[in-house]
C-alpha cells in the first residue's frame, strides 16, 4: 500500500465540534462505548459539554479517557492506526534517525512496553532493514537487567517494530540539564550501574559504542539501565559484513567519543566504552562534557590530543581518589585505561557503598492521566539492590539496575493554582512545534545540544590506514563534517570494533555459611534482607527471623547465588512475611539464579508492587516451597523465559496466590524472542481471587505440569492459554480442583492461533460452581481430556470430556483452612480406580 492511499485511509477531515470529535472517538475503539458514553453524561451534568473540539480533548485526557497522543491525533483526524499487532498505542515516546517509540500496551496482557516502529522509508532501504534485525539481534543476545531489554520483534502489514520493555524514568542528559550536576555518591552509583551493564554486555561479546547520558537512564526506584544496544555490534562478527556492504565507518557522539574511535571504528574494543563512560561521569559531576565548545571536529581531536578541563576545577570538593578514577577512565592511551568494565566498578565499590534516595518526583517525566489510571509500570520489570563487582560479589547499594526507558504525556489534577494544566496547551498542528510536555526517548536525544555531535564517516581504503595519528585523524575529521552536511545532524549510527582482549577475574571458590536477617544483631546477622543478599555467596543459606521485613526490590545474581537458600526461622513454621519499600515494580526477582530454594516466605504487596516474585533465565533446581504472595496489583508469580531441565525441573511447591479484585493473575507464564518456559512443575498450590485468571501462558511452554493445584472465585478463568505460539506445546493439567469461576481452561485467542503440533492432557480434574469447562473459538488440536468430573452446578461443559456428579460435595471453602479448603473431607471421588480433584 503507497504511503498517500494509507493515510487517506486512516484520517478523516479535523473535526470541527465536540460530536465530531465523540464520534472519532468511537471510530478509533480507544474506548469502550458504555464508559464513553457515561463519561459524556457526567460532562454533561456537571456543565455541559464544549463545543470546541480542542476543548473536549483536554477534558478527556484531564480524566484519563484518553492519553495525550491519542487526543493529539484524532484532534487531526487521525482514528486508525492505534494498533501495532497484538498492542495498543498508548503515547509517542519520541523519535530518532532508525524508528518512532511509542509506549504501548499489549491487548490481552496490559503489559506496557516501548515498541519502537521503523518507517516506512527505512523499511523499503535494504540496509535500514538489517541495521533494524541487527538491532534485535544485539539487544536479544543480552538478558540483564543494567540493560534494556527485547522482548520481541514482529511485523504488521508494512509496519517492522521492535518490542522493548518499559520504565518511566529520566535520562541523565535531561537530569544534569534541567537539574544541574549530580552530588557525588549520587553520580558513582550511576556509573557503578552502568558500568554492571557494560561488563555483561563485554561477556555477551557486544560492544555499545555510544554511552553517553543520554543513552544511561533512571527511574523512579532510583535504578539504572543502560539503552541503545541497537547500535552495538558483536566482537565475533569480525567481517561486519552489513557495514561494509554499505561501505560505512560509523562514528558515535563526539562528545563522549573515545580517541581510537575516531581513527577506525572497526579496531576499538570494549575499552572505548570505559572512556566514554569516563567522559559521562565528567558530566554528571561537572555539568558539562570534557569539550564543551568548539566543532565537531575540534573535539575529535580534542579527545585524542588535548587534557579536558580538570575536574576539580568543577568540583573543588571531589576526593582526589574519584578523579584518579575518573582520569584514568579517560586516558588517551587505551592500554592505561581500566581495561574491562569489571575494573571500574571494584574501583567505585567504596562509593556505592552507602545507599541513596530515589530520585525526587520533580525529576521524574510526567505522565497523562490514562497512563496512570491504568497503573504505572512494564513488564518485566527488573529491579536490583546489589550488582556485580569485579569478582562477582555485590555491593549493597540501592541504585544499580532496572528496565527505564520514559514516556511522555500530560500532567494528572490538579495544576498548580495560576499555572495551566499541560493539556491545556494541547496542540492540533505540527506535534513538533510547542508541545508543553516532556520527553524522553529511547533513543539517542535529538536535541539541539547533541545534534551536532553526531558524526559518520565513509572508511578510507587499506593502504591509506598507516600514517601520523593527528594527520589521519583530520583527513576522518573532514570527511566526518562533509558527511553530516550532507546528511543531516541527528542521524543514528553504530560504532563497530573487534574482539576484546581480556575477560572478567574468575570468582574465589564459594564457602557455605548462614547468615541472620535480625534488626537485634548477633553474630553473622544483619538488618535487612538486601543487607543479606549483598553478604552471601553459592551455596549460603540466609535465615530470616524477623516477623516482617519492608525492603526495596531484591533481584539476584545467576553466578553468585547461586544454590542459595532463603527461608524463614520463625517458631511454629510461621511464614517470614516481607513487604516492598515504594510503590510499583517488582519485589523479588531470582535472576536466573540456579538451584535457588525460597522456603516459607510470604511476600505481601501491600496493594503497591505490581509482581511478587519473577523466575527467569536458565535456572534448574530452583524451588518455591510454601510461599505466598499476596495483594500484588498484577502478577503473583512471573515465570519469564525461564527453564529447569528434565532430572531438576523449576519446582512451585505448595505456593499460595491471593489476588484483590485488580489483580491479574496468580501465576504467569511469558515465553518471548523464541524462548520457551519448560521442564517447570507447578503442584499443590492455591491460586485465589478475586483477581482475574489463576494461570496464564503468554507463549510457549514445553513439558509444563500443573497438578493437585486449587483455583477458587476468580474472575475470568483457571487456566488460560492466550497464545500458545508457533512451536509445539506439552502441558498437563491433572488432579486440580476449579471452584466458582466463569471458565475452567480458556483457549484466548482466534481459531487460527491454536496452531498444530501441541499436546494438552487434561484429566481428573474437580470442577465446581464452574460456568463453562473449557471455551475455546474451535476445536483445541493436540486435546486429551479423560476422567474430569463436575458437580450440578456446572455448565454443559460441552468443550470438555467430563461427568457430572451428584456427590460426594465440597463443603464450603474456608481459604483460612487450608487442611480443608476445596478437599473432600472422606471418600473423594475416583474415576477409573484413580483420585479426581486436589488432595
């Protein structure tokens, strides 16, 4: 389709009244018809309804009907492409040379993410569309969470985007502008997290080739992430044959660019991006780069011949130690340098020592209404209080790691008095002139200040490569200032290198102890259970003897904690009961932590965290035994992309979800970027509402056996299966019990989704007070169903195999009992000499 008959087909006149504008509120399917229409009653009632369509948009994002973006475009006629695949477009996030971000949210899920979109142009370059995979390519290879992460990539119609996940937060550009230069514990936790980031990414093989402050962020939690991996590329393609298919030598911001970048792009290693992390502490701490005048090409040259500025002239109050750090970050020899990342965070491990704050809220970007209403947050979210130092040991600080890629919108009631409201200012012409909100991209900033910084130059032939340093480097200048004339300033380009040449120190060998979690002190005994996380090593056992604990996102290590045990040493077998710090996020996350055992442990959300706790990565032997979590806003249990192996499955054992009424599921099984859940054993848990769904797959999952498990008085379904994917599924469901719910097992999505190769063995399972057994838009290929029974009260259960039964009954469940919650007290019922239902 051209791209003139496309916008014909999604755009109408501007409207002109406040029915036009209604009515592309309708046509758009933003909003569901019965709140539209209620909403417009209350306008009514309390005043009338404007007449001026520009007038009604504000009070529709001043209520949370709709968000900014959405005003914005249907103000222009606009009612169409709110819809990328399976997600909703929420808000422009901001734009850059390789793509539009949107922040959007996933239909089924409401799982917020950032979706970044190539154009269309660029989608019909060849060299833009492998440029584009590449960027999935590098971002998929890294799974850490001091670096954004890819969650997918996929096509609609003509449309390439790439999934990302999402955190509202500030870039350390925008932080140091609008708020000046960063005290200075501050600033070290920053870098120490950024540079947690870089070392995995050296690991993983991949080199940034443009951190600057622009591309390190932070979000409300205070935590860190590293962004735009996209333009990295993997030390073991040593051919880069997309780039010289292309003939390019691409050069990053020349701010923060190293010495050796600018000679030849494609012979720097990781060690490029320890300057340029250098260069990015001297402007959180100084407020400005190491060169902050001249031309691009002067500070090319700068950077390989002349000494910035010294730091202390900036900062008279900075120990001399810090700007040893700092200078040697930024010697122009590289071999002087810290050589991996690792090096520079043991360096800073004093200074991060001591925990600090989260940012004030004034820093953080704001947000439309919409956006709030619906509930702050991505998925997944992960947040971390320790990260690795050079050995592999974490430091206890509070400020290391987290998804934050921000959004814009519009700022929620009420203004402040005499200060209009920012959907006052709501613009219907040219959303680049005056918009009156943030914005914070994930993307390189395009702002003035960085644009021309942005350099690239076309790589001279073999033989002219020898030469006088300062020579070659004016002949790359020139032809670095022609190019950016000719092709624009705020283009977004990649850095290539080669192979590095030295790896992370190996850990010392892990020595088992036991370490106290008890605010009365003792020997070996600390007052937090980050305090204890930081302390232990493989193999350690933390006992947690305080009745409640309130600590701020735990997130673990894979290779120091790994066969960690946390459990609680309460009397009587009471349950260690932990409570998050702030609002939103995530309160534990195993990190891919293997054979890591969590035992009698109660996480309670307090209505604030959105995720109890999150399993991930490769992590057999992990053990969830007599947890529960409860009053999370989302997600009792995530299981992402996580996998046990077949002689040591990931075990939930006697695991107890309750969900309030907003909450959306007990346990949630999301397998993205072609990587599947598997060998996981879900038995003898409880899943309770009100909440919405019990269990919830989200992609894949391979030899996945849920069994002797409850579901009771939830919402929506007992297990839901809302997108099996393209390869093959092996799920068994047997000997659970479903009590007073609309459906048992729910096949959520088109008939065409269900796909073939799949194996689903549902039996001698319970169903009570249950609607419907299994609804599904067809037949469900790969089904086996036997020996389900029913009491009266069930529907026809047309979908599933199963038998009603006059008695025996379940009493009345009593979720405080749980000896006797949804089991039969004598003789369960048998089908075929073997038990049906939960014991």
């Amino acid at each position: 389709m051209r791209p003139a008959r496309r916008a014909a087909e999604i755009s109408m006149p501007a409207p002109t009244t406040a029915d036009e504008m209604l009515e592309l509120v309708r046509k758009s399917n933003l909003v569901d018809e019965a709140k539209l229409r209620n909403h417009v009653q209350k306008l009514r009632d309390a005043g009338g309804l404007p007449a001026d369509p520009t007038k009604l948009a504000q009070l529709l994002v001043r209520d949370g009907v709709l968000t900014y973006f959405q005003a914005e475009q249907l103000l222009q006629g606009k009612y169409k492409r709110f819809n990328l695949g399976k997600y909703k477009v929420l808000e422009k996030l901001g734009s850059g040379g390789m793509g539009t971000v949107f922040l959007c949210e996933h239909k089924l899920m409401r799982r917020r993410v950032a979706v970044k979109v190539l154009p269309l142009p660029r989608a019909e370059d060849r060299a833009s569309l492998d440029r584009f995979y590449r960027e999935a390519k590098a971002a998929a290879a890294v799974d850490h969470p001091n670096v954004v992460r890819a969650y997918d990539i996929d096509q609609d119609d003509n449309l390439h985007f790439l999934v990302m996940e999402w955190v509202d937060g500030v870039n350390l550009q925008d932080l140091v502008k609008k708020f000046g230069p960063l005290d200075i514990t501050r600033a070290c936790h920053y870098i120490y997290g950024a540079a947690v980031g870089l070392q995995h990414a050296h690991e993983m093989g991949l080199i940034h080739r443009d951190v600057k402050p622009g591309n390190i962020l932070v979000d409300r939690s205070g935590v860190v992430k590293l962004l735009d991996l996209g333009l990295a590329r993997l030390t073991h393609d040593t051919e880069d044959n997309l780039t010289r298919q292309n003939d390019e030598n691409v050069l990053g911001t020349a701010d923060y660019l190293a010495p050796e970048q600018a000679m030849d792009s494609h012979t720097v290693d990781i060690r490029a991006d320890i300057y340029s992390l250098g260069a990015t502490f001297y402007y959180l701490l100084g407020g400005t780069p190491p060169f902050p005048e001249g031309s691009v090409a002067q500070k090319l040259i700068w950077h390989q011949t002349r000494v910035p500025r010294a730091i202390k002239a900036l900062r008279a109050e900075l120990p001399n130690e810090l700007v040893a750090v700092i200078e040697k970050m930024m010697a122009k020899d590289p071999a002087r340098r810290y050589q991996i990342p690792a090096e520079v965070t043991a360096a800073l491990a004093e200074w991060v020592a001591t925990p600090i704050p989260p940012p004030a809220e004034r820093e953080m970007p704001v947000l439309s209404p919409a956006v709030i209403g619906s509930g702050r947050g991505s998925g997944p979210p992960s947040l971390v209080s320790g990260t690795a130092t050079a050995t592999g040991h974490a430091r206890p600080h509070t400020l290391s790691t987290a998804a934050t890629v921000v959004t814009a919108g519009a700022t929620p009631p009420p203004a402040a008095a005499g200060t209009p409201a920012v959907w006052a200012n709501l613009d219907t012409g040219d959303k680049d002139k005056g918009a009156a909100r943030p914005e914070a991209l994930p993307l390189p900033p395009e702002d003035e200040e960085e644009r021309p910084s942005r350099v690239r130059t076309r790589t001279p032939p073999p033989s002219r490569r020898g030469g006088g340093g300062v020579v070659k480097a004016v002949v790359l200048l020139v032809a670095a200032v022609l190019v950016v004339a000719a092709a624009g300033a705020g283009a977004y380009f990649a850095f290539f290198a080669g192979k590095t040449a030295s790896t992370a120190p190996s850990p010392p060998p892990p020595t088992s102890r036991r370490v106290i979690v008890s605010k009365g002190g003792g020997e070996n005994a600390v007052g937090s259970l980050r305090e204890a996380i930081a302390k232990v090593g493989p193999g350690d056992t933390i006992v947690i003897t305080e009745p409640r604990l309130s600590e701020p996102t735990i997130r673990l290590d894979k290779h120091k904690h790994k066969d960690v045990t946390i459990e609680s040493g309460l009397p009587d077998g009471r349950l260690a009961v932990i409570e998050p710090l702030a609002k939103g996020g995530l309160m534990f996350d195993t990190g891919g932590a293997e054979g890591l055992r969590l035992r009698n442990l109660e996480f309670d959300g307090k209505g604030q965290a959105e995720i109890g706790v999150q399993l991930s990565g490769n992590a057999p032997g992990t053990l969830l035994d007599n947890v529960t979590v409860r009053n999370v806003v989302k997600t009792g249990v995530h299981l992402w992309n996580v996998a046990g192996d077949r002689d040591r499955p990931v075990v939930l054992d006697r695991l107890r979800v309750a969900l309030p009424a907003t909450g959306e599921t007990g346990l949630l099984s999301l397998a993205t970027g072609g990587l599947d859940n598997k060998f996981v054993t879900v038995r003898n848990c409880r899943f309770e509402g009100p909440g919405r769904s019990g269990v919830l797959f989200d992609g894949p999952a391979i030899d996945f056996e849920v069994s002797n498990c409850r579901f009771y008085h939830l919402t929506a379904a007992g297990v839901s299966l809302a997108r099996p994917g393209g390869r093959p599924m092996r799920c068994t469901f047997t000997n659970n019990t479903f009590y007073q719910m609309p459906i048992g097992f729910h096949f959520d999505g088109p008939a065409n989704e269900l796909g073939t190769g799949h194996t689903y063995k549902i039996a001698l399972n319970y169903f009570a007070k249950t609607d419907e057994l299994l609804k599904a838009p067809a037949a469900v290929p790969g089904l086996a169903a036997a020996n389900n029974l029913c009491d009266p009260s069930c529907g026809p259960g047309t979908a599933l195999a199963a038998t009603k039964i006059e008695a025996p009954r379940l009493p009345d469940p009593n979720p405080n009992d749980d000896a006797a919650f949804l089991r039969f007290p004598v003789n369960p019922p048998t089908a075929e000499g073997s038990r049906v239902g939960a014991n």
